[in-house]
C-alpha cells in the first residue's frame, strides 16, 4: 500500500478555457475511487490529465511509482472504426503497446494470455471476429480484456456502463469489487448510487473537487 | 507473348511493376485501414510542385518530387496537428498548390517541355536499370518496416488516444511510416502517374477487404492481388499497345467489380 500518484494544484481545460481548476487529490493503492459530477464538470477532463493525454496548464501529478503499465484505460462508450481491419484477439493484445515497445515480437505466450482473457470475458468464440462484428456488450468488454492485459496497477474506467447490457450493471460492479482485489480503480460515472454503494472513495468534481467520501 | 521477354525494357518493366506492386499493396493496406486516401492523393499532386521546380532548375525531376512529397506529408501532419488547421482544407491546398507550381515551373523552363502525360499517366517501358536498384532497395525497406512494425502501427492507427495512454514512442514508427508513403507515391509515378496511383493504393486492399477484415491477411493478400492484377495488366497493355497504368487500373477494376459480385452472391464469405 501507499501513494501511486497525487494531483498538485491542477488546472486543465482547452484552448485556454478551464475546465478545471486547482484540483489536489492523492490516489493510493488499491482505492476504489469513484468519481460523479454534473455533465461538462471535468470528469473524464480530470481522467485525460491523469492518463497524460491531456497537459495541465497549471500544477502537477506527480507519480510515485512508475509509469510504466502503470494505467489500463477504458475509454468512454465505444466509438471506433467499425470497419478498421483488426480481430478481437488484437483488440486485447493492443493492450501490451508499453510492454512491447516497438522492437519486442507478440509471442505464443502473450496470445495464450489474451485467449484466456477473452474466454474469462465469454469472447472466446469472437477471438479471430472482426472486432467490427461485436455488439456494443461485447466490444466493452473487448476492450475491458485490452485494459487488463498487462496486469496495470490502475484501472481507469470512463463511464463503463454505458454499453453494458441491461439488468447487467449489478453483475459489472461485481466483477470491479472483484478486480479491485488486484487492481486500483479509477471510476469516472454518472450513477451517484452505484458510487455511493460500490466504491471506497467517492469524488464529486464540478471544475474543481466538491467532496470527498472515504 | 514470350518475344516481349526478350526485350530489356519490357523486363526492366516488369520488375519494376511486381516491385511496385508489393510496395503499393503493403503501404495501401495501412492507408486504407486508417482512411488516408484523399490525404495520399493531396501528397501525391503536391508532389508535382517539386517535379516542375526541380525540372526548371535542372536537377533529377523525381528528386524534387520526393522532396515534395515527404515535405507535404510531414507539412500537413504538423500543421493539422501542431497548429489546428482542418486537415481536408490543408489537403484541398497542398494539392491544388502543387499542381499549380508544378505546372507553372515546367512552362517557364525554356527549351522543350517534359512529356507530361507521362508524369501524369505514367509509363512503365520508360523504367531504367538504376530506377530498378531504387525501386528493389526501397521495395526491401518497406517489408522490413511492416515486418517488424506492423502491429505497433495498426494497433495504435486503430486507437490513437488509447496508445497515448502507453508509455510508447509512437511518434518513431509514425513519422517512418508518413516517409515510406511519401516515397511510394513517387517510386510509383513512372509506373503509375499521378493521376492514377491512388488506384494502385486503394483497389488491391478493395479486393483484400472482401476476403479478410485482419490486416495481417490483408497486409499478405493485397500485394500479392496487385502484382497478379498489373502482371496481367502489363501484357496485356503490350499486346493492345494501351499505356499500361490505364489497363492495369482497369483490370483492377475490372478484378474488383468481379469478386464484389461474387461474393454478393455467395460464392463464398
């Protein structure tokens, strides 16, 4: 246990206009931090600035561990290029870009380890399917197997029940209790209830931190 | 038929178009799988600017088309980028702009005028041995890239935010890439021209997208379409005495319209 990343005075927004404003907050680990707001307060601002997408214009995060497969990122619903030629087994080994750099080859092992995640996620018949091919359920969790593939620290879901299928929702919060185990979360959603019954810690942001429930 | 193997230039001709075929079928694969046809034709007519300058200043014509068309594909990945300007607009403009300086250049050079139909059109029966050792070293380049970098460059193509999250240099094998397409265009202009490489970039993975959504399938069967389809194409040119960049787009066509009904069909999935 202990800090993996703390957020100093952080200013963020686009083309100068701030979204946020003066966020501090600290990330141990193995927190289930779930993080609710109004629409256009800063969440998934506050994500991208976490995840290095997005260059604060004032303040720092400063990591105490290593970047290095430290975030295994699920971005918000599915929007992608439903003709892109690529499988669903490739979906998941995208997921290894940082262990693999550019120069190391994907193995037999690390296809072993994306079919084992597949079939755990109830995709194993999809493994060679376009990804194009799967329904807004599936393609989540495609993704979902994609973020954990390199075993991250941090798992920084945006919005994930989106596109889970209905009557479900109860089911994926379970399997987050469940990943919490190994993984520390990072929840960004718009259900106040499922945060407040879930999550260890629950964060409101409207351009800056409202409150904080541990 | 097999008389036409004994001539120099028709052999010269034909490795260059199996050469040519390779490359345009393995750089066209990632073009068409990350939707950047019309940014490849903007390239492609921007390079006619440095084809017309180079040829009033009297150095090597597709020098100055390669200088061009590595100089647009990095200048409209920068500026769209870096400096927020609309990529399509930037396209619209670096391809009317090099058609004009190319054409402007090429009139206000004094003397003869280059047989510009054969820039535009391209003729294969023109290809000389040294453009050959080009062509095969650049064609060994292009495979070697794909072979080592491919699924880094098609994983982050799919999701470019989400390899953002990666501690990955990905700037290294995107920039390489920008490079190898700048350079096809102009390897491919002797054989294909301007006006009608785009075809040789867009028709064989066409074909390969209707028997495969995998681009490592695609990355295999769209060459191998493309040095079939032009092979055939360039006989078939020979034989008719058509220039051979117009047969072999329209055999390619021609191959595509086919197999699309085919499959339609349902001769097979």
């Amino acid at each position: 246990m202990g800090t993996l990343f703390e957020l100093k005075q952080v200013t963020a927004g686009y083309d100068g206009n701030p979204v946020l404003e003066n966020v501090d907050f600290r990330v141990e680990e193995f927190d289930f931090i779930g993080i609710t707001g109004p629409n256009g307060g800063g969440k998934t601002t506050l994500l991208k600035v976490i995840l290095g997408l997005l260059k604060p214009s004032g303040g720092t995060v400063a990591f105490s561990v290593p970047l290095r497969n430290l975030f295994g990122y699920l971005p918000q619903q599915n929007v992608f290029d439903k003709q892109f030629p690529l499988t669903v087994e490739d979906v998941a080994l995208s997921g290894l870009l940082s262990e693999k750099g550019i120069w190391k080859r994907y193995t037999r092992d690390d296809r072993e380890r994306a079919a084992a995640l597949l079939e755990q996620y109830g995709l194993e018949s999809y493994r060679r399917a376009p990804v194009g091919e799967l329904s807004g359920g599936q393609a989540q969790r495609a993704f979902l197997c994609r973020a954990l593939i390199a075993s991250p620290r941090v798992l920084v879901l945006d919005e994930p029940t989106t596109y889970v299928d209905a009557g479900f929702e109860q089911e994926f919060y379970d399997l987050l209790k469940e990943l919490n185990r190994r993984h520390t979360i990072l929840l960004v959603s718009h259900d106040r209830d499922a945060v407040r019954s879930y999550c260890k810690t629950a964060l409101r942001i409207d351009r800056s931190v409202q409150t904080v429930h541990t | 038929m097999a008389e036409l193997l004994h001539y120099t230039f028709f052999q010269h001709a034909l490795i260059a178009t199996i050469l040519v075929g390779i490359v345009c079928g393995v750089v066209g694969t990632y073009i068409v799988a990350r939707r950047m046809v019309f940014i490849s034709g903007g390239i492609t007519h921007a390079s006619f600017g440095g084809l017309g300058i180079a040829w009033y200043l009297g150095f090597p014509p597709l020098a100055g088309a390669a200088l061009f068309s590595v100089a647009s594909a990095l200048g409209i990945h920068w500026l769209s980028r870096r400096q927020r300007i609309r990529e399509d607009s930037l396209i619209g403009i670096f391809w009317s702009a090099g058609m004009a300086i190319g054409i402007l250049f090429i009139y206000l050079t004094p003397g003869y005028a280059p047989d510009l139909i054969t820039y535009l059109f391209g003729n294969v029966l023109t290809v000389t041995r040294p453009q050959i050792w080009v062509i095969l070293g650049f064609a060994g380049v292009t495979l070697l890239f794909f072979a080592l970098f491919s699924r880094p460059l098609f994983y982050m193509a799919f999701d470019r935010e989400y390899a953002r999250t990666h501690t990955f240099p990905a700037s290294v094998p995107e920039i390489g890439v920008t490079l190898l397409i700048a350079l096809t265009i102009v390897l491919s202009m002797k054989l294909a021209g301007i006006i009608l490489i785009i075809s040789y970039l867009t028709i064989p993975q066409a074909i390969a997208s209707l028997f495969s959504k995998d681009f490592k399938r695609q990355l295999r069967i769209a060459p191998l379409v493309c040095v079939l389809v032009s092979v055939a194409g360039l006989f078939l040119s020979a034989l008719l005495n058509i220039p051979s960049g117009a047969v072999i787009v329209a055999c390619l066509l021609f191959v595509y319209i086919f197999l699309w009904l085919l499959r339609r069909l349902g001769f097979f999935v």
